[in-house]
C-alpha cells in the first residue's frame, strides 16, 4: 500500500483557483513551499484539496512532533471548547494554565524552584526572556550566535544571524545584541581535528568576551542547543559547557532556545539533556501546542519573579485551549515514548543517507540528535561548496512525488527532517524513498549535464 499519492498536477485544480484568490490578497513576502493547500491532515500525512495525499517530513516547520489531529488533541480541545474558550489570564484566571505551567516546570532540567510565563508564539517566548534577563541583571547585552534564528519580530530579528530573508530592509535593529562564534564542524578548517577546533571555538567565544562586549554588561547568553534554521548544527559538548560556566562566572544568564529542539524532537523533552547543562531560562513552542499556538519562559524562580506585577502578560497569552493542546501533548509523549522513538527514526534517515552518499557525491554532511536530523548538499565533497540549486531541486523533485520536507541553512543548501515522532514504519520507509530518489535523480541528471 502506498501512503503518498499524487494525482494531479501541483498544483491541481482547485489549489490553482486558491493560489489565485491567495496572489490578490495574501502578500508576496508571506512564503510557501509547496504550491498547494491542505484539506485534511492525520498522523504523518496530509491530503490537499485536489485529492492529493503527502506524507509529512516537514510537520509544519516542526510544531507536530505527536502528529496532526491526534485524537488526544482533538478530545481535549472539544472538551475545552464546551466549557469556555477564552477570559483572558489577565481577567479572569483558569485551571489549565496553572497545570501546564506545573508539568513543564516538571520536566525542565534542574532540580531548583521553576517558575513558568505562558505566550502565544515562539518570537513572544524570547522577547520576554530578554525582558526577564534584562529586569533581573540589571543590565542590557544580549549575546547570539552566528547562523542562530530566533524570530521575526524587532527584538528577535535583531538576535538572528541570517540576513536574507529575515532582516535585509528592515533595519535599524535593536541596539545591544552581540554575535559570538559559533562551531560548525564540517566547515572547520581542513588543517584541525575536530578536537583542536573545539578547543579554537572556546578559545574565539573568550576573545569575544574581551573584544566585543564586557561580561559585566551582559544580561543574557541565549543559545539553541541545535541550531534550527542554521541547519540543525549541533556543537560541541565542551564549547556549550564552557558558554555555560563562564554565563556562571560573570552573572549572566544562560538561555536556551528549545523552541523547535523540544519536546521529543531531539530523543529527549529538551535538547539541554545532551549537554549536561541546566539553563537559567527556556524558551519552548512549536510542538508543544500540538498545532495550537502557545509558547513559555520557564525559568528559576528568582529570576521570574524579578518583573513586577502587570509587566508581563498578553491578551491571549497562555489560551486555556492551547494549554489543554499542550496537556494533551505531553501525555502523547509520554505515554507513547516518543522520546525513545525519535532516536530510533532518526537512525533510520542517517542509515538511509550514509548508504546513499557511498553512491553519490553531493552528501557533505549527514548530522543530528534523535529525529532532528540535517543532510547537507554540496557540488565538491573536497571544497565543501554549498549546492542550494541542488537542495532546492531535490525538495522540490520529493514534494511533487508525495513527500513534504524542508530546506534550511544560512547557504540554503540543507536538507532537513522534521517528521511527527508518530509517523508509522511504512510511512518512514516509503518517505525515506522518495526523498532518496529525488536526491538520486537530481544528483544523476546533474553529472550527466555537466558531461555533456
């Protein structure tokens, strides 16, 4: 039985009268990857309106970890929806935003008193991390890193490293953020181990600290454990542990961005685990909502509790449907061991990539941790040169073929995996083939061409 099926053209039909009705009123700057629109979505497959059916390795940009529609989801936001749907926290307070903030404080690592600020989006989930950080210090830097994102709002544009799309036209940006080094191991120089670059890394993010901005001014370092729109870089355990000590050192927060490395992505509910690190602040959204729209600081208590009353908070903040969402979620989690089952479907993509790059020559790198998996596309193996045509021909040969998967990297020439952790064996299997082939065929033609 196969789960993808295509049957028109992409697009078909009815997705051509949409994308139409879209061209006259959606703006041209709002993206989209594949030239269709869903009408039904389930588990780790999405039909669109013309009858065609995808099997998901996209999961929308990674907020699906437990699936579309998942059952559990469904029955608790139908129970919510009976009873109430919003009161604003601000109002009038409810039961569901209080649980969510106890379980996810819960699973945070740390055994130290936790305090939890509910949002809406993963952009709103940093802002206020920075409002904490800034409030509790008492000072005002804001440290990222190079090729990190972390949203598209003022504040969080200004903290993300790549410049198109996200920030070219829209400056000026907002003033005391810094961009320290960070380690890309496939790209270090040919010359080092990966050992002697680890060390030269740590070695570059303490001349930082003394060339660019002082420590005694730093409110924050905020750092994604895997780099996301990066393209899921991961770094050395050593660099993150020294970040870590000297944020210790010098009275600096440590921030984690888990927003797209959490809850089962990575094998675990939050990247940090890897690390062996305990941040001061955690930014989470995406698949913690299940589909719905919510996000959170959770953070030690003293330094939540540095903002006065009224100075955080929002109109929908924390949304008792979005917090059953996310209730639900954790449950699904928990109770199917998607942690254990991201480890396990991640392996399976880097099988599937380390066997295909013995017969290729365009697969640079294969990386990740659990199912949060990157497979980098390059022209020359030796020189490492980005190949985003390729990339970019690749995904769009998978996509009309059946499969939905994504792009990523500051040179656009990643490959990346965000599949739900639900995604049944067959489906994985029959998706792994496709995007096989497509990179296969592309790479082929490509030879051929130049031989020509």
């Amino acid at each position: 039985m196969s789960h993808a099926s295509i049957n028109t053209p992409l697009p078909g039909p009815k997705a051509s009268e949409l994308l139409e009705r879209r061209r006259n009123i959606v703006p041209d700057a709002v993206s989209y990857g594949i030239p269709t629109f869903a009408r039904a979505a389930s588990g780790a497959k999405v039909t669109d309106v013309d009858g065609n059916t995808f099997i998901d390795f996209a999961g929308a940009i990674g907020t699906i970890n437990v699936g579309h529609c998942h059952p559990k989801v469904k029955e608790a936001l139908h129970d919510q929806v009976d009873k109430y749907i919003h009161t604003g926290f601000n109002v009038m307070m409810y039961e569901p935003y209080i649980a969510l903030a106890e379980k996810l404080a819960e699973l945070a690592p740390g055994s130290h008193n936790k305090k939890v600020l509910l949002q809406n989006s993963g952009a709103e989930a940093v802002e206020n991390a920075v409002k904490i950080a800034r409030k509790y210090t008492g000072r005002q830097a804001i440290v990222t890193f190079a090729n990190a994102f972390h949203g598209r709002t003022l504040m969080t544009m200004s903290m993300t490293s790549k410049v198109k799309p996200y920030k070219f036209g829209f400056g000026p940006f907002a003033p005391e953020v810094y961009k320290a080094p960070f380690p890309y191991t496939y790209r270090r120089p040919n010359n080092m181990t990966e050992e002697e670059y680890s060390d030269f890394m740590i070695e570059q993010f303490k001349d930082f600290l003394l060339k660019e901005v002082a420590p005694e001014t730093i409110a924050a370092v905020v750092m994604e454990p895997v780099q996301g729109e990066g393209g899921f870089i991961i770094p050395d355990k050593a660099f993150v542990k020294v970040v870590k000590d000297l944020c210790a050192e010098h009275g600096i927060l440590f921030v984690a961005d888990e927003i797209q490395t959490g809850f089962g992505r990575t094998g675990s509910y939050f990247a940090s685990e890897h690390f062996d690190i305990v941040p001061d602040l955690i930014t989470v959204s995406k698949s913690l909502g299940a589909g719905m729209p919510i996000s959170g600081v959770i953070g030690r208590q003293e330094v939540m509790d540095a903002a006065n009353g009224g100075e955080l908070g929002g109109t929908y903040s924390g949304n008792p449907l979005a917090c059953r969402a996310a209730l639900a979620a954790i449950d699904i989690i928990e109770e199917e061991k998607l942690n254990d089952r991201a480890t396990i479907i991640g392996q399976k993509v880097k099988d599937t990539f380390t066997a295909l790059s013995e017969e290729i020559d365009c697969i640079g790198d294969i990386r990740g941790i659990g199912a949060m998996v990157a497979v980098e596309i390059v022209s020359d193996l030796e020189k490492k040169t980005p190949a985003k045509s390729l990339a970019s021909q690749m995904i769009s040969t998978a996509q009309h073929q059946g499969l939905l998967v994504l792009g990523a990297g500051v040179h656009g020439n990643v490959i990346r995996f965000l599949m739900p952790l639900v995604i049944s064996d067959e489906e994985l299997d029959e998706g792994l083939s496709i995007i096989e082939n497509a990179v296969r065929s592309v790479w082929n033609s490509t030879v051929v061409t130049s031989n020509k």
